[in-house]
C-alpha cells in the first residue's frame, strides 16, 4: 500500500518508495566498491530489515550470500524492552567471513550493539553495519554503522518493513506515525 491509503495514520511521509530506492542503490554502489574482490555476506535482521535486504540485494551487480537472523529487543509497542534474545540463528557459519549486518533502523543501538558483538565472537573476518535509518538523539549504545542511508528525528516511524504492532510494514513510503494511533 501506498502513503496515501493511510493518510490519516500518518503526521508526514519522510521518504517516498522512490527516494528509498535510489539510496538503497546509493549505498549498494558504496558497498561493492568497498568489498571488492571479497566473499560477502549480508546478513538482515528480521523482520524489518526484509525489504531493505530484498531490494539492496538486488541492486548489487554481483554475487552475495543472504542470511537472516531473528532477534527480540522490542516489545509491541514503540517503547524498547531492553532484553535482547535470538529468535532465530544464521545457517551459515561466519567463521572467517566478511559479514555486513542489514538494518532498518537504529534507534537506541541496543539491538545491534549486542549482535555485533556477538557475530564478531564467531569469528567473522569483518562485521559492519547498513542501516537505513538512523535516530542518533536516541542512540544509547556505541554503534557505528559503516553505511546510513538517513539520519531522522527521533519520532516513530513506520512502513518499508518498520512496524506498529504488525501493521504498516507493506506501505511502500516511509511516514511518522501519527500520535492518536498509539496514544
Ligand atoms: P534499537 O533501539 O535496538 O536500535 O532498535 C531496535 C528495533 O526497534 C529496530 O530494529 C526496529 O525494529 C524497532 N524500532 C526502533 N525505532 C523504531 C521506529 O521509529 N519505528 C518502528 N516501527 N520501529 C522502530
Ligand atoms: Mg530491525
Ligand atoms: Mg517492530
């Protein structure tokens, strides 16, 4: 669905389906330049990263390997639980791989400063991260994402996988979440 079908959910539309793709492929570019001549791995983090994954993924004109992991840091709400916990693992053993991380958002870090830790305990050759998003008046962990596409204000958003209680993830545009939907 697009912005419009939800208009009265939303206080504004940050950034359309068509802006998305161009940094996406932006940031792909930047990406392959930089892992060249390199085995990559990407790995996204379920389950919002999975429209990012899918289309970077594609906009890279050569081969990498895709894994996912699931991981909790979140309850149903917009606020952080604190906890995070392994929903789902990789299948593929990182040992000695390049492994860059696929994210949606970064918001206070928690989730990705704990995976990132803990990826480079396996042994992985390299970890970096790609974010789409990034709030940095909300970061409380030490995070540094090799690669953001835009940094935002620190306000809810959703669409483009980003979700308000499951809902919103398949909007095309990435908008704020009007307040009256979850106050
Ligand atoms: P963290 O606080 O650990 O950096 O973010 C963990 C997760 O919280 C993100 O991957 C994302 O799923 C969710 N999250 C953080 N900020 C937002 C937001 O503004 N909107 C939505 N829908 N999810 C968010
Ligand atoms: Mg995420
Ligand atoms: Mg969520």
């Amino acid at each position: 669905m697009r912005a419009e079908d939800v208009k009265d959910d939303l206080v504004n539309v940050l950034f359309t389906e068509e802006q998305i793709h161009g940094k996406l492929a932006e940031m792909a570019k930047q990406i392959e330049a930089d892992y060249e001549g390199k085995d990559l791995l990407i790995v996204g983090v379920l389950k919002g990263a999975a429209m990012v994954m899918a289309d970077m993924a594609r906009s890279f004109t050569r081969h990498v390997d895709m894994d996912w992991m699931a991981v909790a840091s979140y309850g149903s709400g917009t606020k952080s639980s604190g906890v995070v916990r392994i929903i789902k693992d990789l299948d593929i053993d990182i040992h000695g791989r390049h492994v860059l991380i696929i994210d949606e958002i970064i918001d206070t870090g928690l989730t990705l400063s704990w995976l990132t830790s803990s990826l480079r305990a396996r042994g992985a050759e390299s970890v970096e991260i790609a974010t789409l998003l990034r709030k940095p008046d909300a970061l409380q962990m030490p995070v540094d994402p090799k690669y953001v596409g835009w940094d935002i204000p620190n306000d809810f958003v959703v669409g483009y996988g980003l979700d308000y209680r499951e809902k919103y993830r398949n909007l095309r545009d990435i908008g704020t979440l009007a307040p009256h939907i979850y106050s």
